[in-house]
C-alpha cells in the first residue's frame, strides 16, 4: 500500500467542490446578441477564479500560522483576491478606466506570488520586506529631523508615526538599521518585466501591466482615449463618461489567477495537495480558453469603430 496522502477528503478539495461551474456550450454562445452578454459571462468566469484564490488565501498549510517568511506570499494571495474583487467592481459598474488600474495590479501580484515561490528562500524575502520599508525609513528620518529642529519636542501625531512604524519594524523581524546602506532598487535584483520573463510571462508583461500601467500614472494615452474627445482635428473637449469594459480584461485576469493558485497549493501544502486541485483549475482553464474564442469569433465580423 502507498503512503502518499489521500487528498480526496482535504477540507481544500471540499471548497473547490462547493463552487459553482459556469458551465457554456456552443448554442449558448450563439444566442448572445452583443458584447453584454460575453462581459456577464467573464465576469461569472472571474468570480469562480476568485472564489478558488479566496480557498488559497485561507489555506495555511501545515502550521496553524505564517511566520513572516511564509506570510509574504500567503499575504500577497489575500492582496490577489482583494485585487480580483476590485476588477469586478469596477467591470461590473462599466467603468472600464479603472479596470485597466485593477488589471495591472492582478499581473503584479501574481507576478510577485509565482517568483517568491519559485526563488524561495529567506534571503529573497528580505529583500522583498526591506524594499517595501523605504518609505517608512524615509519617513523616519524626517520626523527625526523636525523633532531635533524644535529641540525635542515631539507633537502627538509624530509619537504615533514613530510607534506604528516601528510595530511595522518589528512585526516584520526588522530594526530601522537593517536598511542602513540599503540601496537596492529592486527586491531580488529584478524589475518587474525581469521577473516576469523568468516565469515565462514576459509576453504577457506588455498588455496586462505596461500597457494598463498608462491608466494608473495618468500618461498621454490614458488621457487621451478615456478623458477627451476629438474629432480628428487636433482639438478635444472633455469626456466624463467611462468607457465600456471589454470582457478580454477579466478573462486574462482569471488565466492569471490559475497560475498563482497553481503554484501556490504546491507551496503550502506539497505535489499531492497541488496535483489534487490541478483538475479543477484545468477545467475552469479550459473554458476561459472556450470564451476566449468564442468572443474572438464574435469580434471578426464586426467593423470598428461599431457597435458592441
């Protein structure tokens, strides 16, 4: 007899069955009459993927609690779903402007969640932990500085500052002169395209992070397709209404999504645990690939600028 685990009756397995399947076929596609019905069905497709990420974020593993080593990635799956749960939001409000924000965050957090898992080691994560303390470093010292200007004298508010930085310190295993000298731009010596690249996402990195990445800084082209309207002359006048999400968005998100699950499962818990859920998310991949080219198929007839 194998003394492998039987997962069959992992508390896992029995929330991944308790979510429902947005099951499609071809008729059902052929009954849709405009772009609404394909965005009802992506976010359905989405809100199953959350569902499967929302079961990992509350998946500890063998230890009733993360050490911090392990909460970098379990955390940063609870950010995934939060993330997802914000695209969602926004799409189904039909605000596609800030859809592209949510989408972009979605890339990245899954991007982080698959490299800390596949370089783990405590080294990589107190890189990834120092980084995120710039800020507060910073703002350290320039308290620091106005307090040594009036001689001392601490106001109320900075005496909070200084305490919840220094929690955040020490929750985090940390003390300010860790980051003495700390000068690294990026956490384990890459940018983010770098990282991605070597998850063999690089590809994916121009239109799920730099392209949206125009939405969240406010550059030109943002402005330009989302906040103006012209009529070809070079002169523009405002536009305040949103622009119409596009199911593309929250498929793409959800592919994404599977990939950290994926991962993560065989973090937390092993091969087996991993191997365990893979069926599920193979199905639900499957049919976001069936969306995908169903919608394609309902695109390539249509001239554009048209209707939906």
């Amino acid at each position: 007899m194998s003394d492998a685990p039987d997962y069959r009756d992992h508390p896992v397995l029995h929330a991944f069955n308790e979510i429902e399947k947005n099951l499609f076929n071809d008729e059902d596609i052929a009954e849709f009459v405009d772009e609404d019905d394909f965005n009802r069905l992506g976010v359905s497709l989405l809100v199953e993927a959350g569902c499967y990420v929302c079961i990992a974020a509350n998946t500890l593993g063998e230890h009733e609690k993360w050490d911090r080593d392990t909460a970098a990635i379990g955390g940063n799956m609870v950010r995934l779903y939060k993330m997802i749960s914000g695209l969602l939001d926004q799409t189904t409000q039909r605000r596609r402007d800030t859809s592209f924000i949510f989408a972009r965050l979605v890339f990245e957090t899954v991007v982080t969640i698959r490299y800390l898992i596949k370089h783990f080691s405590p080294d990589l994560v107190a890189s990834y932990v120092k980084s995120s303390f710039k800020h507060e470093v910073k703002l350290r010292k320039t308290i620091e500085k106005n307090i040594a200007a009036r001689r001392g004298v601490v106001l109320p508010i900075e005496d909070r500052m200084m305490k919840s930085i220094d929690r955040a310190f020490a929750s985090s295993g940390l003390d300010p002169s860790d980051l003495n000298g700390y000068r690294e731009r990026n956490w384990g010596g890459r940018n983010l395209y770098e990282k991605a690249d070597d998850l063999g996402m690089g590809d994916a990195y121009l239109g799920a992070f730099s392209g949206p990445s125009l939405a969240v800084h406010g550059a030109w082209g943002d402005i330009y397709s989302h906040c103006l309207q012209t009529d070809g002359d070079s002169l523009f006048s405002p536009n305040t209404e949103w622009g119409y999400p596009r199911p593309q968005l929250v498929t793409a998100s959800a592919k994404l999504c599977l990939f950290a699950i994926d991962d993560y499962f065989g973090f937390v818990g092993g091969p087996e645990l991993q191997k365990a859920v893979q069926e599920h998310l193979s199905d639900l991949a499957t049919r976001l690939s069936a969306f995908d080219q169903a919608h394609e198929g309902y695109l390539s007839p249509k001239e554009w600028p048209g209707t939906r």
